[in-house]
C-alpha cells in the first residue's frame, strides 16, 4: 500500500519490457519500492530490467511470463500476483504498432493487432479492475495513445485499437471511481522506443523519460487523463474538429 506520503510499494508492469513502462518505474519515487513484477513475454529486455532494477538495491524484482493474448489465463496470473501482496500501481504498457499495409492485405494480422492491444487489455484490465477493487486502493495506469484520438489514414488499424482502450479505460475508470481504486490513461504522441525505432518523427515526438515523469506527476495529482507532452492536448483538439476532407490529406 502507498505508504504516508503516498510512495508506493508495489508494482506491477504488464509489459514488463516496454521501454515507457520502464522509464516510468524508474521515475517513480525509489524509496518505499520493495516490490516489482515485470509481466512479459520471455526476452533479454525483460532479463536486463530485473539485473538493472536489482543493482540499483530494489529487492524484489521478478519476471514472470505473460502474454497478452493468453486471455483464458489472466485470471490464475493476477490472483497469483495479488494473493502474494497488495500492488499500488499497475502499468498496462504492453502493445504492438503492427505493419498497416501489410496488416491491410492480411486481415489475421490486423487481428493480431486487436487482440494484443484491445482484447487483451479488456481481459487483464477488468481482472486487474477487480482486484483493485477488493484492495480498495492502487492506480491502474494505462498506455493509450494520440492515434486513439482520430484514426489517421496511414495507422488506422493500430489507432482503432487505442480507441477501443482508451474509450475502455475511461469507462473502467468510471465504474472504478468512490472504490478507492483509480485508473490514469495516458495519451503520449510518438515516443522514441524500439517501438518507433526507424519512422519519421512526427511532431512534439518526445523520450520516454519525459512520459514517465508526467505520468508519476499525474499519479501524485490523482489525474485520470493526460497527454503527453501536455500541449498535445490542444494540437488533438484542432485535428479531431478538422473536417474530414482536409483530415483525409494530411502527410502520412
Ligand atoms: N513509442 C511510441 O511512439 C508510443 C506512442 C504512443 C503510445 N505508445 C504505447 O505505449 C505503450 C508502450 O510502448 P513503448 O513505446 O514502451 O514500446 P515498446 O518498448 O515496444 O513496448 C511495448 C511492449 O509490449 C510488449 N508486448 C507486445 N505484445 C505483447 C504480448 N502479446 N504480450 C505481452 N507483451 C507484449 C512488448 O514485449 P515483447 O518484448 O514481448 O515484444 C514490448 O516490450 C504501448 O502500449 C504503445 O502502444 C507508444
């Protein structure tokens, strides 16, 4: 449980080797932490963050293994997680961009996207939900995007997937408000990770320590969106009013 001055203890990252996720554990105030579980899929991403995270004297780091799209076992994976200790913050980071073109030519892999970043999400969101809810505290923090906002012609396919969270997360956040429980979505613009490794930069294209540093400012101040950088916040609000027309013709 977050101690008296609010410093968190425990942590769960689902996503355990996602480079936002991994910045915003290191942000996050150091010296009450002595739990965290890196949930991802075997990799030496996921190995060094433990070595990492240990040498810098957290004690209980752990990897456990976790796939996403494995829904029919999230429920036996959080009790697990849970039943050993209360957790004060889970980060949902896990996602995948996916190739639009190719994902355009090949519906299953347009399903792949789906099912890793809005299936699930909604699986393990809603059994993270619950045992928020038995808690009667901590903060679900999760990874939306600005490509949510307005699915843009170029990544359509990736962006109706973090409409489909994001409009998910607001409502978990909704069912989740007097419990104690809260649930903080993010909507970062590009971030330089693995994940954009090699595109163009767009504009107010950002690193993921700046992300992390909003998100634990965000947490502290108990806030239930935010965009990151900030100023996205207005850039959105003009292309979401941008008629459809104009909108279909911005460069990719
Ligand atoms: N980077 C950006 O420009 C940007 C912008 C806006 C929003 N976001 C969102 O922010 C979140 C974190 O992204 P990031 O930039 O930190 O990228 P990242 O470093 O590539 O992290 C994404 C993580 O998701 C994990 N993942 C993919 N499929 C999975 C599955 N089926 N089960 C479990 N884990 C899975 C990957 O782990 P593996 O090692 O197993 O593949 C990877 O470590 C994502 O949700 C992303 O959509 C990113």
């Amino acid at each position: 449980m977050n101690d008296a001055l609010g410093e968190p203890q425990s942590v769960l990252v689902l996503g355990g080797s996602s480079e936002i996720a991994l910045a915003t554990v290191n942000a996050l105030p150091r010296r009450r932490l002595r739990r965290i579980v890196l949930a991802a899929r075997p990799s030496a991403a996921r190995d060094l963050a433990v070595t990492t995270l240990t040498a810098e004297g957290i004690s209980g780091v752990t990897a456990v293994d976790f796939d996403a799209r494995s829904t029919e076992s999230h429920s036996v994976f959080i009790n697990e997680i849970f039943d050993a200790g209360d957790i004060d913050i889970v980060l949902l980071a896990f996602g995948v961009l996916g190739d639009q073109e190719a994902a355009e030519a090949d519906p299953a892999l347009a399903v792949e996207i789906a099912t890793t970043n809005y299936t699930g999400a909604v699986s393990i969101g809603l059994h993270v939900a619950r045992r928020l809810r038995m808690q009667g505290h901590g903060s679900l923090v999760v990874y939306s995007s600005v490509a949510g906002d307005r699915a843009r012609r170029s990544n359509f396919i990736y962006g109706s997937t973090k409409a489909g969270l994001d409009a998910f997360a607001q409502g978990l956040g909704d069912a989740l408000h007097g419990t104690g429980a809260h649930v903080l979505v993010v909507r970062p613009g590009m971030v330089r990770t693995k994940m954009s490794a090699g595109m163009p930069e767009a504009p107010m294209t950002t690193d993921a320590n700046v992300v992390a540093d909003i998100v634990v400012k965000s947490l502290r101040r108990g806030k239930e969106t935010v965009y990151a950088p900030g100023p996205l916040r207005f850039v959105m609000a003009g292309l979401k009013s941008m008629p459809r027309s104009v909108f279909r013709k911005l460069p990719r």
